[in-house]
C-alpha cells in the first residue's frame, strides 16, 4: 500500500450528500459516498482538509459549503500558519479549508491544491510505525505531534485526537463508528485507531451492491421514470 485512490463518508442520505459536495467543493471522484446507519456520536476521530494557493479560494470554498447547507465551526481568519476556516457537512463530517499564503495572488475561485486526511490518534509515534510497516512513505514528521505521508491524490496525516478536534473547534469526545473508510492498496485493514482501509476492488463491490439495493427500493427514481 503506497497510495489513496479515494476517500468513502458513509452517510445517512446518500443523494442529499452528493448534492451537497457537488455544490460545495466539487470533489470528483476524489469521494465517494455510500448508505449506512451505524451510530456515531460526537467527533469521528477525523477531519477532511482543502489546502488551496491563496485567501480568496478559502473564502470560496467555505462560502459555497455554507450555502450548501455547511455549518460553521470556526469562520475564516488569520493565524501564524496563514488563513483557514473550518464547516462541518450536514451528513457531520468536519473540513477545513486552508492556505499557507498570507495575501492574495489572483481573482477568487473555488479550486484547491489537494485533500488531506488528518486522521486523530492515540498514539503518532506507534501509528507512524504501523503506516510505515505498510509501505507508506513519510514525507513530513514532527516528533510525536504530526506526521504526514506521501499518500497520492489525498494525502494522509496523523495528529493527536485532542489536538485534532481543538484544530477543528470541537470537543474530543466520541463514540460509535467514524462513518469513513479509506480506499486504496492490495489490502483490507483496520489500523490501531480504528479507521478501516478497504482495496479498491472491495469498495467497487461494496458500492455496487449500493447501488443495486437502492435502485431495487420502492419509490426510487428509477421506478418512478416513465
């Protein structure tokens, strides 16, 4: 396992939810959504980051998100790393949206850099070495405080749980499923926090069988065409 290919929230309602990604940050294949409804109360033990090149995308994106249906969980602003602000989805995931560059450089737009996973930990320094017995590459690493690896198109990072939801502006607590699952690699795991990895091929399966169950429903649309 060198790489994440996609990302998958799982979430109460999945169309709602990809109305609202699809209007707030346009996210692609990068995502994907899936039905379930395992409990979950309070932080999931993760967050989901835009880093984006100037002020002006951050103010974009976070205004999009909100007119999507977003909540604010910290407005954008000024601090020593650069400028970020941070939403949460209606279906309770947490993102934040943020730039290293202190002015702006260009005309506003709703783009980003790239996707990174900030997974919350008990331990970084035990699960770095877990990731790394896996084959991932680190690519920054700040002692027991944050590490980040060389992931591909979504980049994953680790950071104390503690200190990930006061980044996020939430209270540590939690319980119940994290409602994610990290797809990528040639197998399925659950690493020491918790978070389960799943190959792509399983997640095809999984997302397939979504489909079919939701296409079989009453009342689904594609009943209700002529």
């Amino acid at each position: 396992m060198t790489s994440i290919d996609t990302i998958t929230l799982e979430v109460t309602d999945p169309t709602a939810a990809e109305r609202f990604y699809a209007d707030a940050f346009g996210l692609g294949s990068r995502l994907r959504l899936r039905a379930s409804q395992e409990p979950s109360e309070g932080f999931r033990g993760f967050t989901l980051s835009l880093t984006v090149s100037q002020p002006a995308n951050v103010d974009a994106l976070i205004s999009s998100a909100l007119a999507a249906g977003a909540t604010t969980l910290k407005a954008p602003a000024k601090s020593m790393w650069g400028y970020g602000g941070v939403v949460q989805a209606p279906d309770g995931a947490i993102w934040k949206v943020a730039t290293s560059a202190k002015k702006d450089t260009g005309p506003a737009a709703r783009e980003f850099d790239a996707i990174v996973l900030l997974l919350g930990v008990d331990d970084v320094v035990a699960s770095k070495k877990f990731y790394a017995s896996r084959g991932l590459s680190v690519g920054k690493s700040f002692g027991r405080m944050y590490v980040e690896f060389e992931t591909g198109p979504v980049k994953l990072a680790l950071y104390r749980r503690r200190a990930l939801a006061k980044d996020a502006g939430v209270a540590p607590a939690g319980t119940g499923s994290h409602r994610i699952a990290v797809v990528g690699g040639e197998d399925a795991f659950t690493d020491p926090d918790g978070f389960a990895w799943e190959t792509t091929a399983s997640a095809e399966v999984l997302m397939c069988r979504y489909r079919l169950y939701a296409m079989a429903r009453p009342g689904s649309a594609e009943e209700e065409d002529p």
